[in-house]
DNA sequence: ACCAGTAGTCAAGATGCTTGACTATGTATC
DNA sequence: GATACATAGTCAAGCATCTTGACTACTGGT
C-alpha cells in the first residue's frame, strides 16, 4: 500500500529544487485539525451503527438543542440557505432521526424535534466526544488542551464584533443582496 | 412509537425557556473557527480579483508548492481521490491558475506547475494570511495566539501516531477503502 | 378586506466529491 | 523480446450538498 515511497528519487529529481514544506499558518493549521476531528467523529458514529451520520448533517443538528427548536430559527442560526436548511431536514426526517411537527403558535412555522432515535444518536455522539476530547487531553496535556480551547472560545467570542466592524467600515459587501 | 408528540407543551416550553446551548467542546469549535478563516480568507481573494478562488480549491493548492510537483504525489498527498484532484486540476488549468505538462521522466506522470497568473495569487494569498493573522493576534496576544499554533501544530505531529495505532491495533471501521 | 412581511416548499442547477471502467506507460520476469 | 502486473492519468456516471428563483400559505397591521 505504501510502496509508492520507492520511488520518490524520480520524483525530488525532477522538480527544480527538493519540496517545500507544507502550510503552516492558523488557517491551514485548523482546517487540518477541524478536518481530523470531523472525520474521526463521523468515522466512530457511523461504527457505532449510526448509518446516516454525515458532516454536513452533524454541522446542522449541532444547532438544534435536544428540545427542539423552530425550523425557522434554525434557519436564522445556520449559516446557509433555508433551502439547504430544509433538504438536510428532509434527509434526516426520512432517516427518523427528527421530525417536523406544525407549530401550534404559527400556523406558517414548523416545529423540528429528535426523534428517540435522533436522541439516542446525541447521547452517542456525546460519548465519543468525551473519548475524543481524552485522546487530545494525552497528547497535549490538561494546560495545553484548555489553552487550545479557550483561545478557541475567544476568537469565536470576538468574531461578532470583527464582523460588525467589517460590515460597518467597508463597503465590499452590500447586505441588500 | 410516536409518544412524543403528546408532549407538545412541553416543546413549547422548552422553547419559551430559552434552553439553547451551542455545542462547546474542541470539535464544534475547531469548525466555527475554521469556517471563519476560510470564509474570511476567500472573500478577501475574491475583493483581490481572484474570482476563480473557492475554498476546495485553496485546499487542494495547498498541496503543491511554488516549484510545483508531479500530480501523482498531489494526489497521495491530499486526502481526496484521484479523480477529485483531476477534476479540481481540470478546473484550475481552465482559468489559468496552473498548467499540467509532462513528465520528461515518466511517460505517464504529469507535472502541475503554477503560471504567472497562479503565482500572483500565491503572493496576494500570503499577503492575506499575515493581515489576517495580525487580526487574530490582536484578539488574542501574543502569547495566547502562539500557544494557539503550537497546541495546533502538536495536534497534527502527533496525529500520525494515532493514525498508525488506530489501524495497527483496532481492527473497528471497515469503511470503503 | 387588503397587503406587506414571514415561514416554508418546489424546482433547477452548480460544485465538489465518489466509484467504476478504461487507456497508456513503466517495470519486472522469464 | 514477450508477457504480466503495477502505476499515472482520464472519462463517465452518480450522489450529496448547497445555491438562486419562483411559488404557496399564513400572520399581523391598517
């Protein structure tokens, strides 16, 4: 499987100079451990039997709380379009993790709750976060690993007020789109 | 089997209550804070002129240095398959950003290389990544933005391992390879 | 009753990835 | 050389995800 090494000699010849190194800035940096993560987390969801586990459907139902919320709140939360909102519901009613219900208050809104079979797959998924969170704590240690999170937790903390002041000063991006 | 709906009250409740709590452990957060940079970091190519940039695309040039490389070892070293690649390539030749010529050495090989219009934007990307980077070090310090880098950068180092202890020792996930 | 705004749906299409099947070339073996 | 297998790349089809545009149904203010 890895016998493709044998042959690296060609391949340092045949550039003008030997290869540079990869990227090593704050953006590839996360996206690279943004990416391990997501795929070790789908990959144990999915042996832990949960079939339909996607990305992208993970990325949408971290915005849903256990008791439900309004599809159309959802909607405001997610960063995409209420239309993409609603084809990764669709997908997940029809996989019976959640379900939509008609809102009792708004006769235009829906109501978008777990199933059991939807809860059973958070209380999964809380597992594996918990081991995966474990296997980080042993390779950086306790203070390393809290560091990580709360520089994490500050950058998301001051990314509104980045915006706002983005939004406020430039003119690149009309919000009448 | 469907009980659940005899509790729409307390839906409702639970919704009144405000019992929304976003994800906050070290997965949801590397994704926020990755989506941000991305976003971010595309935006700022596409104000630059670069209309072409998408983030699939910075992903795979990532990949390949300013000399360039044979499109096999692009392939090995990205994690996609090889026909994603190709026709990520096809895509990059067409606006201009690479050329792919052959390989003296290898009668089957191709080299990508970057033309002059690719090297352009290579340029106005680091120019981008520093700017960005200063912001982040404003919200951050110093100190707490290098701690930030180097528990990321440990992260990636000791992935490997994992990797290797993962597929040597379980023998869990047969997924598709 | 009217009408502007909101919630959700339907339809069509673009992008980014996948697997399967294929051609061309290199390499090892006899 | 002939043969067989491996490697590099391409072509085609399809799926998942996300987009925009057009639409229906409902709400609330006047």
């Amino acid at each position: 499987m890895l016998d493709y090494v044998s042959g690296e000699k060609n391949l340092v010849k045949s550039l003008d100079e030997k290869s540079e190194t990869l990227p090593d800035h704050i953006g590839w940096r996360l996206w690279q451990a943004s990416r391990a993560w997501q795929t070790e987390f789908a990959a144990a969801m999915r042996a832990a039997g949960h079939h339909w586990f996607t990305e992208a459907r993970a990325g949408l139902l971290g915005h849903i709380p256990r008791g439900g919320m309004r599809q159309s709140a959802l909607i405001e939360r997610s960063a995409i379009s209420k239309q993409a909102v609603q084809q990764l519901l669709d997908g997940l009613e029809t996989e019976g993790v959640l379900q939509r219900l008609p809102d009792p208050q708004d006769g235009r809104g829906k109501l978008v709750r777990y199933t059991r079979k939807g809860l059973d797959a958070l209380r999964d998924g809380d597992r594996i976060k918990l081991q995966i969170e474990r296997s980080y704590v042993a390779r950086l240690g306790h203070e390393r690993f809290a560091a990580l999170m709360g520089a994490l937790r500050s950058l998301d903390r001051t990314q509104a007020d980045a915006l706002d002041k983005a939004s406020g000063v430039q003119d690149d991006a009309p919000e009448s789109k």
